[in-house]
C-alpha cells in the first residue's frame, strides 16, 4: 500500500542508473556473489527514493529471492508479492520473465501451488520472448519443466513440453540450459517406458543424457546446475527402481548440508533430501550398514521437518512418508500406520501425482511386511492406478 503512494519516474538518467544496478546484482550471482545482497538492497533503496521505476519489480524479486536463500521466506514472499503488485499496476510487460523467474520458481514454490507456479513460468517464457528478453525467458522455461515434473504433471504432456523447450534452446545456443532440460527429459523417458534408456529405468543413460560422459566433463564444476541436478533425478530413479546403492552415491554427491549448494533456498533442497532419506531408510535394513543409514536418515527428517514448516501444501506429505519409514523401522506400527495416512492425504492436496502414488506403494509395502495381503493389495491397487494416471509405465511394469 505504502508503494503505490510512491509516483512513477520516467527521468532518463535515473531509469538508466536504476537498469544499471538490475544488471550488477545479475551479474554478481555469477561472479561476486557476495556483493548481490548489497548491490539489490541499494537497487530497492535507488527506486524508493528517486521514485517507481520500471526496474523495481525485478529489484523487489532479486531481493525476494536472496531473502529465500538465506532461509527469511516470510519475508521473502512479502517481497515478492510486492514485485508482482508493482508490475500490475504499472503494466510493465517486459519485466514479466525476469519477475516471474524469481517469484514463480524459487520463492512461490513454498507457499503456492505448484500447479499454479508452472502456469506463470509458462507465462514468463512466452512473455519474454514476445518482448526479446530470450536470456530470463529461457530460464523461465527451465525452471517451468523442473517444477512442472516435480509437481506431478503427467508425463505425456511433460515430455511434449519439454521437446518444444529443447528446440528453443538449441536455437538460442543455450547450451547449458539444455543439458540440464535433457537431463529431465530422460528421466522422464525413463518413467513413461517409452524406449530411450539404454542400461533401464534406474540409471540416467539413453538418447538423451548419458550420465557417466557428463560426469567426466564435469568433475571440477561439482556445484554446477547441470551436475546437481542430475544427481537429483539419478537418485529419484535409483531410488525408485530399487537400485539403492546408485542413488546414495549419487545423493552424496549433492552438497546440500554443506552449505554451497545450487539448490539452498530452493525447494529442490527439500525434494533432494526426501528421495536421500527414503535411500538411506533401503540401505538401512542392512544390518552391516544400519548405524550409518540411521543418522542419515534421522538428519534427512530434522531437514523435511523445517521444510514442512515452511511449505505445508507442498512439503508436508514427503516429511510423514519418511517420518513413517522411520517408524516401520522402530516396530512403532499404529504411529506408522497414522504417518502413512497423512502422506496420502497431504500428497492427494498437493496434486502431486508420482508421490501421492510412492505413498500408497509404501504403504501396500508395510501391509505386505505385516502380512496383511488384503489390505496390501488395496494400497498397490490404488499406487497402480495413480502411475497409470501420471503416465508411468515402467512404475507399473517394475
């Protein structure tokens, strides 16, 4: 309310120096990254003082998402709901993708629907193109197919989308952006069964990402977009198709507890630390390794506790699945039997099909531990049906 009192400012020299400091904060995030909170902090200050420019909504954002990185999401979000009421009220269509970059795929994300943040991501890409500004309209589009997949989108429609992103980047030359988008591209051939995964379903190697060649590319960039995010989908798959011991190594490496991870301020840290711990919890039944898996396990839920807390909507039903796992392992049978319930049900609000499916599945697993095959059966029932409905086959298949 206080910034719409603020009038706008059309001074040449003052739009220029406010387009200037835009620029820097970007380009610190590449290059003196500790500089980025200062010089964002100042771009928001410049706006303030000399008036509404038509720069402050992508200041507003930048500085929404330093404030997500550093773990301040309450504030975070209120600067990002800022950045999105500046540029309604100014119309400024050619802030659109660098706008809804930051607020649609980092910040909202906690808080939103993740159905709703892949809409406006669309909406960035498309917008930026139509404006010329291809550089954060390509990153919309990245950031519009990883939150696409991991908001359960069926995986037809994932795929025909991001053949249609692919092209566009191989015509923009965005080489790195690319990798990254095939990387999901053949995890997601490797879901649907389709063909396309030349060593099977659990491992990242196909027509369209070759996991050991990129590897050996890549093995000084460990904090690499491309080389985190990779290892984010290779432990998925591995996890999912029950090849344990390739997930874990490649869960490691991922750098989050360290502190120099892409994904810190992400929801990807979450996601990542989930499909960890349900590794962990595999690898723990193994008496030789159970003290090892154990405190890994433990530390995966301290993780997904503070990130429920921060993303109820999106986050709740992955911390309960693991919290249950931990359970099943402690012989805690009815608190098990509680924790799996609330995972379907948190997961069946979210949307997020694959998920919503893991958890049935986990659950007809118990139930099959406990040998009650009735109720087992009901669980890998509706686990089927679920994977069917997000377009799995070789989930269904496995």
């Amino acid at each position: 309310a206080d910034l719409k009192k603020i009038e706008p400012n059309k001074e040449k020299q003052v739009v220029s120096a406010s387009r200037l400091l835009n620029i820097l904060g970007t380009l610190s995030l590449s290059g003196k990254k500790h500089l980025c909170p200062l010089i964002c902090f100042k771009s928001v200050q410049f706006n303030i003082k000399h008036g509404i420019l038509s720069g402050m909504p992508i200041s507003l954002a930048t500085y929404g998402f330093l404030l997500s990185r550093f773990g301040m999401l309450t504030e975070a979000t209120s600067y990002c709901e800022m950045a999105n009421a500046v540029r309604e009220d100014l119309g400024i269509v050619e802030t659109i993708a660098s706008v809804n970059m930051a607020v649609y795929g980092i910040v909202f994300p906690f808080s939103k629907p993740l159905r709703e943040c892949e809409k406006q991501l669309h909406h960035g890409y498309t917008a930026g193109f139509e404006v010329g500004d291809v550089a954060n309209s390509l990153r919309c589009a990245s950031l519009h197919r990883y939150i696409s997949f991991f908001s359960g989108q069926p995986l037809p429609k994932f795929l025909k989308g991001v053949e249609k992103v692919s092209k566009l980047m191989k015509e923009y030359n965005s080489n790195s952006t690319l990798l990254v988008n095939l990387v999901y591209q053949q995890a997601a051939v490797n879901f649907s069964g389709s063909g396309g995964a030349s060593t099977g379903p659990a491992y990242l190697n196909g027509d369209f990402c070759d996991y050991n060649k990129i590897e050996q590319q890549f093995q000084e960039k460990t904090h690499s977009i491309l080389h985190e995010q990779m290892n984010l989908m290779q432990t998925i798959l591995a996890y999912h198709f029950a090849h344990y011991d390739t997930g874990w190594k490649s869960s490691e490496k991922i750098h989050v507890c360290g502190g120099g991870s892409i994904f810190k301020g992400f929801i990807f840290q979450y996601i990542h630390i989930f499909y960890r711990g349900l590794t962990a919890i595999a690898l723990s039944r193994n008496e030789n390794d159970k003290r090892k898996y154990a405190a890994a396990v433990k530390a995966c839920i301290k993780v997904l506790k503070i990130g429920r807390k921060k993303s109820p909507l999106n986050l709740s039903h992955q911390s309960y699945l693991l919290e249950a796992e931990l359970a099943v392992t402690k012989k805690r049978y009815a608190f098990a039997e509680r924790l799996f319930m609330l995972s379907i049900e948190h997961a069946a609000s979210a949307g997020i099909l694959h998920e919503h499916a893991l958890a049935h599945e986990r659950f007809g697993f118990y139930y099959m531990m406990r040998n009650n095959h009735e109720a087992a059966y009901e669980q890998i029932r509706v686990a089927r049906d679920l994977y069917a409905k997000w377009g799995s086959k070789a989930k269904i298949d496995f």
